[in-house]
C-alpha cells in the first residue's frame, strides 16, 4: 500500500502540517480520543446523573408498598 | 523467527504467526457457539414454536450475544491486530510471551463466562443491568477477558513501535494498519469502560460493596457495549481497504480521506454510546442530542467517506484495468469467483442499505422513540453486525486459511455460494425484524402473547408474515454459518497443506495500472450507487418522521 500521497509541500502549510502529524501520531489521537468521549459523554453524563433530583419519600414509599 | 511467505513475500513472524493462529480459532468456536444460541433464539421468538422454556430462552440469549458481539469478534480482533502490525510491517511480534498472557486471560475469561451463563448463573443478559445479579465469577470472565484484550491492544502499539524503531514502515503506517490502529484506540476507550463499570459491579456480586447505581450503570455500559462495536466498524472498513488491494490491486482513491474518516472514528464515535440512552430519565435532551447527532454526526460522515472510498477503489483499479464500459462493467466483471471478495462486497452493501439507513434514523431521539426496545433495533444491528461486520470477517478469512494457517480451503466451490447464502439468510432476517419492530413487537421477550398477563395486546395480524419470513432468513443464514464453520474447520483440522503458490485457490492482484485520463471522474458507478442509497436513506428517513407524527400527533 503506498505512502500518504498528500504532503505538505504546497502553500498553505500550518493547518495541513498539523493535521499529518497527528495523522501519524497514534498517541495524540488516543488521548484526543480520550478526551472527547471522557468529556462529552463520561464527564457530562455522570454530572447529568448526580444532578438527578432523588425520588420523593412519599412516591418511593408508595410504589415500594403499593 | 520468520518465515517468507511463497504468495505474498511477506516476512512472517512465527511467534506472532502461532498467535493469530489460536486467537482466530477460539473466535471461530465463538461463533459456533454464538450461531447454535442464534437458531435456537430464532425458533423460540416466533410463537408458532416457541422451542426454549423462559429461563432458558433468557440464558441462550445471555450466549448468543456475549458470544456473538464480544468474543468472536474481538477474538477475531485480536488475531487481526497482530497480523496487521507484524506480517503486514514484516516485523516480529513484540513480546510473544506477553502475547500468550494475552490470550490466556481471553480464553480463561471466555471459558468462565460461559460456564456460568449455560449454569444459569448469570441469566442477565449482556447488558448485566444492574440491579440484575450475576455470579461473580462471570464478572470475573469478563474482567479477565477485558484484561486480556487490552494487553493484546498494548502489544499491538508494542508491535508498531517496533516496527517504526526497525525501519520496517516509514512516517506513515498502510492505511489497512493505519485502520486498524483506529480500532485499536477505540478498543481502548471499550475496555477501560469495561474496567470501570465492571470492577465495582463485581465487587457487589462479591458483597463488598452495598449497591451500584443502576443509572451510572448503564451509563458507563453503554461506553463498552456500543464502543466494541465501533471497534468492529473500523476493524471492518480496515479489511475492506485491505480486500480491494488484495482482490482487485486497488488503492485508495484518497488516502488522505479516508485517514481523517478514520480520525473522526476515533474522535466523535464513541459518544454515539448516548442512542442506547435516549429514554433514560437520568440524563437530559441536551445530552442526548448532542451526543447522538450533532457531535456524532461526525461520525457518520466518516462512515459515508468509506462506504464511497472503497467501492470507488474497486471501480477505480477495475476501470484502469480495462473495464470502462458503461457505469457497471467493473462491477459485472469483479472477482466474484473468489469468496472474500463477494464477503466484502456484500458486506458494505448490507452495511449501508441496512445497517447505516436504520442505523440513522434510529439513533435519533425522535424516531429512536417508534422503535426504541423493539425487535427493530435488533434488525439493525443486525445489519450493522452480522452483514458488515461478520460478514466482512469471515471473507477475510479465506485468505488467512492458506497464508497463515497454510492450509488449502475444502469444498472451494461450497465458499463460492456461501457469503451468497449467509448474505440473504441475515438480509432476510433483519429486515424482517425491523418491520417487526415497526409494529411493535418488543426485542427481549418471550412471550409476546402475554399469556397470563393482566393486560392483553394484539399485534397487527400481518406481522405473522414477518415472523416467517425471519425465521425463513434465519435458517438460511444458520445453514450459510455452519457451511462457513465446516470449511474452517476441516481446512484448518484436516486440510492438504499449502506447499506452494500452485496451492493458492484465491488470488493476489497486481496494483492496477496507473491512471492515465486528466479530469474524467474516476468513479461514476460508485457515483450513482451512492446517490441511490441516499435516495433510499431520505425515503425512509421522510416515512419514519411522518409516522413520527402519526403517533404523536400535535395539534
Ligand atoms: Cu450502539
């Protein structure tokens, strides 16, 4: 299978470069990786939970002995 | 210790060679135990039967999907990661004894967890939600399993270090390897989900700590039950790069493409877990739609990326060869005589057309809502699962017989129908299940008859149809399951040794010659293909949110 054939050998440069290095940089992908998936789902998921109101004594009581 | 492959040229570590060998045969008697739950399921769902008594139904369930979802197919992973980071790189596996480690705690943890299931110690289904409770050895197999993997994942980075640090691959790695390092970093946000969910659920099962919380539960689960199978997707697409360039000597159109499709893997797909939340009271609609469209629509794109790039590779190679009549001569004249190829071809269609159609549609909060916990969410990933990903595995397949196991495949001609069959058997089946699902029919239940019940239901009368057709689909795809079963086994077991490239029943093409037209569009059947599919993914896109609003109806 052939080598990238997109190099960083024309004008705009910055943006390009960084985008093959971290193409080629397994271990910045897996902790971006980490990162996003910690963040947007982990993080804000448990944040959501623990915010969750407990259920009212009244109802529990209710549904627990109906 | 190498040997050079006869066929491919390939530097073949042996340490690592044995490796992918056991690996590739405890996925095999994954999937034989996965295939027997699965025609067992089929007989006792539809009602006309209903073979299994309810405890057992449960259990075989429990099987058929720790067997089908995980152990096969990261078993099969496995195998694949060390083949992609040692043969392929020509490079010698890492630390072998790691290696056995590895595969040791996998099997160890196979073998435990389905000791206890088929004991009816663990009758919790995959999921395990707590407060359901399982014996903690069943914990403890999937822990050890999940252990095991990972170190299997680490040896694979192991591997391309080495690689790197010998010389053996430059800057960039094949974009086959490449994919299969995306998977690779999927696999390890799985399985670090699956230490921190499973550790403490264990811990209870054991009695030592009082409770999980079952809405933190399913949370942290869903980072491991939907993530594995993005493992999967990618692991899957990696091998349809790797099957164009074997079968049809086609590179990709553009690697640099399908390298950021593979990064948008690694970014966004995993949070896509939140669709197996979107009824959940404990988290909010803003969690849920951004985490299964916004961010994830990323993903998706990244899906619809592969889904051109690699049937426009094979019509590009093909096209360059010579087969430039009309939009589909390419597609007329592909190896279909070799049954990887038609595996993979098969596979990206059922893919698409099933899997991903439904797969978007259903992973939205508001249609989610028609289908949620019916049977049409099993048709779907049915289609995501079986067609693509099985599918995909056991094409590659045919070429791992004789260049690793160096073995000739039995009943060659058999091989040729049978991604035919089991293609059908499962189209078939999980397209039936999606209708099932669209009238209602719940996934996970016994007894739709709710005989005893204290309520009644009656189902729309038409969806006895859907009940045969799936177990007609089902039965076809049992048979094109064992067919595959018994070619690996005997070939693998009891096959004629390959001793040379005469020995070799499939084929490994020559790069396609390079292109010589300036601006003519490389790829106008892939082209039109592609908008067909999105003629159909809009059609059912419009059908379900009108049905949407047929059954909420807002005034
Ligand atoms: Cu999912």
């Amino acid at each position: 299978m052939s080598e990238d054939q997109n190099t960083i050998s024309n004008g705009e440069q910055p943006k390009k470069a960084f985008l093959h290095g971290l193409l080629d940089n397994y271990f910045l992908m897996l902790v971006l990786g980490l990162v996003v998936y910690a963040l947007s789902y982990c993080i804000w998921g448990v944040i959501e939970i623990l915010g969750t109101q407990p259920i009212p004594d009244e109802i529990k009581q209710t549904l627990l002995n109906p | 210790m190498f040997r050079t492959c006869d066929i491919t040229g390939f530097k073949v570590c042996l340490a690592s060679q044995k490796l992918i060998r056991i690996n590739a045969v405890f996925a095999v008697v994954s999937l034989l135990i996965a295939v027997l739950g699965a025609i067992l399921l089929v007989f006792t769902r539809w009602q006309e039967v209903h073979l299994l008594s309810s405890p057992w139904y449960y259990r075989i369930l429990t099987l058929h999907g720790l067997n089908a979802l995980i152990f096969w197919i990261v078993f099969f992973e496995i195998a694949g990661l060390y083949f992609g980071s040692t043969v392929v790189l020509n490079t010698r596996f890492c630390s072998p004894l790691l290696g056995w480690v590895s595969f040791i705690l996998m099997a160890g943890g196979f073998i435990m967890v389905d000791v206890m299931v088929l004991q009816g110690k663990a009758d919790v289904l995959m999921t395990s939600y707590v407060p359901l409770k399982a014996h903690p050895l069943y914990y403890l197999g999937i822990i050890l399993f999940a252990v095991g993997a990972l170190l299997g994942v680490g040896l694979f980075f192991g591997n391309l270090v080495k690689a790197k640090r010998e010389g053996n691959v430059g800057e960039s790695l094949p974009l086959f390897t490449f994919g299969l390092m995306a998977a690779a970093i999927i696999a390890v946000m799985t399985l670090l989900s699956g230490a921190v969910v499973y550790v403490p659920t264990f811990l209870w099962s054991l009695g030592l700590i009082e409770s999980v919380d079952s809405a933190w539960y399913r949370l942290i689960w869903w980072g491991l039950g939907h993530s594995s199978q993005q493992i999967n997707v990618a692991a899957m697409i990696a091998i349809w790069y790797l099957t164009a360039s074997l079968t049809v000597g086609g590179n990709s159109v553009n690697e640099k493409v399908s390298r950021i499709a593979f990064l948008l893997y690694v970014l966004f797909i995993c949070i896509a877990s939140a669709h197996h939340l979107l009824v959940d009271p404990a988290v909010s609609s803003t969690w849920k739609v951004w985490n299964t469209s916004y961010a994830m629509y990323l993903a998706v794109l990244a899906s619809m990326i592969h889904a051109f790039a690699v049937p426009a590779t094979i019509e590009s190679a093909q096209r360059r060869k010579g087969y430039t009549n009309g939009l589909f001569e390419w597609f007329a004249r592909a190896p279909w005589g070799n049954p990887a190829f038609s595996s993979v071809f098969l596979a990206i269609i059922g893919f698409g057309f099933i899997g991903g159609i439904t797969g978007v549609i259903y992973g939205m909060e508001q249609t989610n809502i028609i289908v949620h916990n019916t049977m049409a969410i099993v048709g779907h990933f049915k289609g995501t699962v079986v067609l693509g990903t099985t599918l995909t595995f056991m094409g590659i397949t045919y070429y791992i017989i004789p260049l690793i196991f160096r073995k000739k495949i039995v009943a060659f001609k058999l091989a040729k129908i049978q991604p035919w069959l089991f293609f059908f058997g499962i189209a078939i089946l999980s397209v039936s299940m999606i209708a099932l699902g669209m009238f209602g029919v719940p996934r996970r239940h016994w007894d739709i008859t709710f005989s005893g019940a204290i309520f009644s239901h009656d189902f729309n009368p038409v969806i006895g149809i859907f009940w045969v057709l799936m177990v007609l689909g089902g039965v076809v795809a049992f048979l094109g399951a064992l067919i595959w079963l018994l070619i690996v086994v005997i070939s693998v077991f009891f096959g004629p040794a390959v001793n040379g490239p005469e020995d070799f029943q499939l084929s490994i093409a020559e790069p396609a010659p390079q292109a010589d037209h300036g601006h003519k569009f490389i790829a106008p059947g892939t082209l039109v293909a592609s908008l067909i599919f999105m003629a159909a993914l809009l059609i059912f896109f419009f059908l379900n949110w009108k049905w949407l609003s047929a059954i909420w109806e807002i005034q």
